[in-house]
C-alpha cells in the first residue's frame, strides 16, 4: 500500500487565487472573494431582465422572490393559482402584476330596465364576492339608462351610451363612480356615436366601446376613452361588421366580441377581437357554438371567455347555456355549463375565481313587455359546470352594464 507524502508547504499556500486555500482570519472571517465564481449555490429568487407576468409559475409558489435587473424593481408572489398569479411590487416604483380585468371585493349593475315601474333605472347595485347574498343600492348614473357599455379602471366603475327616455333616444355619456365609497356617478365625457345595445371591454388604462344601434343603424364602430382623465373618447377602428346586441369580455392585450344577434335578419356567431396594445380593426378569430347568444352575459378567467344565457335574433326563445372559448388560441367556443334561469339582457361580473350573471329578461321581447329577473348566478372557472343562485338584486330589472368590479 503506498504512502504519499504530505507536504505542509501546501497547506501554508493561502489566498483567494487558483489552487489556493481560502482561510480566515484571526476574527474568523472569510477573505473577500468575487461571488461570481460561487456555483450550486440557491439565491432563492430568480433574476431576469423583464417581469413577471400573470402566466409565470413560481415553483416555490406563495413568498417567491422576482428581481427585474433592468429597472431594480422587485415582486413576490401572493396568488400562486396556476395561470393567474398575482405578482406584488415591493421595489422602489409602482404596479403589481395582477389580472387586471377580474375583481376581487364587488361586482356591480349600473342602469337598466324593470323594477317596480317597468322603466329606464339609474340605479348602481353591488354585490359580495366574498359572500354570497344579495345586492345593495350604493349610488344612482347620472341619468336613467339601460344597456350601456360597462367598464373598470382600479378605482372607479364607468358605463357608456346606452337607451334612456330622458332625455330619449341613444346616448353618448361616459358616467363614472367611485369604488371606495358608495355615491353617485359622474359625467366623465362622451364617445363619438350616441347609441344603445353597445358593449365594453377594458384595459389597465382605457375602456372600450364596441357596435351598438343608433336611430336603428346597426353600428361597428370601436370607441375608446381614457380613465385618468375627463375626456371623450375616439374612434380606433372597427368590428368585422356593423353589430348591435352582442357581448363583449376583456382578455390578455384584447378585447372579444363575441355573436350578436344582428345585422337582422341573419343571427351571427363570430369570435372577433381588437388590440389594446395597437389602434385598429376587429379580427374574426373563431366562433360561438350557435347564432343564440343575443344580449347575453359575459365573464373572464385568466385564459378564457365565458357567454352566458341569451336569445336568438328578435327575442324568438331564451337559453341557459354557458360557452367559453380560450384566449391563447383562435378557437371556438365550447358548452360547459348552464345558468339556473334561462334569459337574455342579464348584466355580469368577473371575479378571481368565478363568473356573475346577474337579472335580465326571462321571457317576452324587450323593454315595455316580458319578465324581469332578480337572479344573481355565480359559476367556477376552475371546471366545467352549473351556475347556481346566490343573491338577489334589490328589484327585478335587466339590461344593466356588463364587466364592472373591483
């Protein structure tokens, strides 16, 4: 068995250079040494050159640590749900990274057609969801109005255009009302065509206006207007075609128009969307599994869109199905469940976790004759399945504006 030869010169070659020992000092401290040259050693967050978005995953799930390097901004991890993470900053700047379009506290109903009265509403309801229950008066619109064109910034609900009968005729006001306290709306501006059975969608900074009917023109104009400030909004393109009574839902860097029940008398089942990123013209990306989803309720996760109940064109027969299509891909639409009261004309909400359809029209053809509906529905994103019946609003009304929470 061979014996080597220690050499104690070797253990006396210290320092922090190649084949060199690293030893501390008298105070037991390590020699300065460059970090980089370190390995398998866990830094326990991950650094990049962009942040993250709602899609990134950490694997360490809630309490993961984001460095951007570029700007120094810091995140951590809140939400960890798969394709929906909420990415809090804690660096220096501003903006959480979050899906901006759902809510987390209430969903709303401004303006519509019913109540004891059977008549044009300005009234603003809101409804848990943490709780289930019923709808509470907060506030009033600026005037009486039904289907106008819903909207949410992070702090304030806005609703566009719509049908009034004072004054009468379609409308071109865009109201806004605060979220932090119960109030009333305010006059925000307006956007460029007056008109009813228009739709909205929305992005972190500007609401959307999409189609709708003037003087019984059908319209494909694609309106928008900013929240930080009072002013009107403009024309940045338009639908595939003049549509009114359709449904519209906010998704990743776009906005979706789904069906319509017009141009009359021919029913349509287009998928189209618009850019929030870039101004321009709607582009058909799919299609509804049937011509019957006429003035239906929408909502949306972190990756698809959800329509709900409807009628086919002209107000002939009222259904309960709910359809989703996926936001990553042009594809169809899909049945996945149904809502507990067949009806068109209903308002809706989007949460973190499930879709809100809320009152609407369960039978007859419109404003002046038919059934008003108190229903609030709730169904999950998580897997397909049934709404069920949770709440009920203050009085039976339909045609309120779509996709307001907080």
């Amino acid at each position: 068995m061979a014996v080597n030869k220690l050499d104690i010169s070797m253990m006396e070659d210290v320092g922090t250079s190649a084949s060199q020992l690293v030893q501390r000092d008298g105070s037991g401290n390590l020699p300065a040494i460059d970090g980089s040259q370190l390995i398998n050693v866990d830094p326990g967050f991950t650094q990049s050159t962009s942040d993250p978005v709602v899609t990134t995953n950490p694997s360490g799930g809630v309490g993961s640590v984001w460095y951007n390097k570029t700007s120094g901004e810091a995140y951590i991890c809140t939400d960890a749900t798969a394709g929906a993470n909420v990415w809090t900053n804690v660096g220096a700047g501003s903006g959480n990274i979050y899906i901006y379009w759902q809510g987390s506290n209430y969903g709303y109903m401004a303006g519509a057609y019913g109540g004891p009265s059977n008549t044009w509403m300005n009234t603003i309801e809101r409804f848990s969801f943490t709780s289930d229950g019923n709808a509470t008066d907060v506030g009033d619109t600026t005037r009486a109005v039904e289907e106008p064109a819903g909207a949410s910034s992070s702090t304030h609900g806005f609703v566009a255009g719509g049908g009034s009968n004072s004054p009468s005729g379609p409308q071109n006001v865009v109201d806004k009302f605060a979220f932090a306290s119960s109030g009333n709306a305010t006059d925000h501006g307006d956007i460029t065509v007056a008109r009813y059975y228009a739709v909205g969608a929305f992005s972190e900074t500007h609401g959307y206006v999409a189609g709708g009917e003037n003087s019984s023109t059908d319209q494909d104009v694609i309106d928008k207007y900013a929240f930080s400030s009072n002013v009107s909004g403009t024309d940045v393109g338009n639908l595939t075609d003049a549509r009114s009574r359709g449904n519209c839902m906010t998704g990743p860097d776009y906005g979706y128009y789904n069906s319509g029940g017009y141009p009359a008398p021919t029913a349509v089942n287009v998928i189209e969307r618009f850019s929030f990123t870039t101004d321009g013209n709607a582009v058909d990306v799919g299609d509804m599994g049937s011509t019957d989803f006429w003035q239906s309720g929408t909502a949306s996760s972190a990756t698809h869109g959800y329509t709900a109940g409807g009628g086919t064109a002209g107000g002939g027969s009222y259904i309960n199905r709910i359809e989703r299509h996926a936001f990553a891909a042009s594809a169809n639409a899909s049945d996945v469940g149904d809502i507990t009261v067949a009806r068109k004309w209903p308002s809706s909400s989007t949460s973190t976790t499930h879709g809100y359809i809320v009152g609407g029209d369960s039978s007859g053809t419109g404003p002046g004759g038919g059934a008003r509906d108190n229903t609030i529905d709730k169904f999950a994103f998580a897997a397909s399945s049934n709404a069920t019946d949770v709440g009920n609003l203050t009085s039976d009304k339909g045609g309120g504006g779509h996709n307001t929470q907080n």
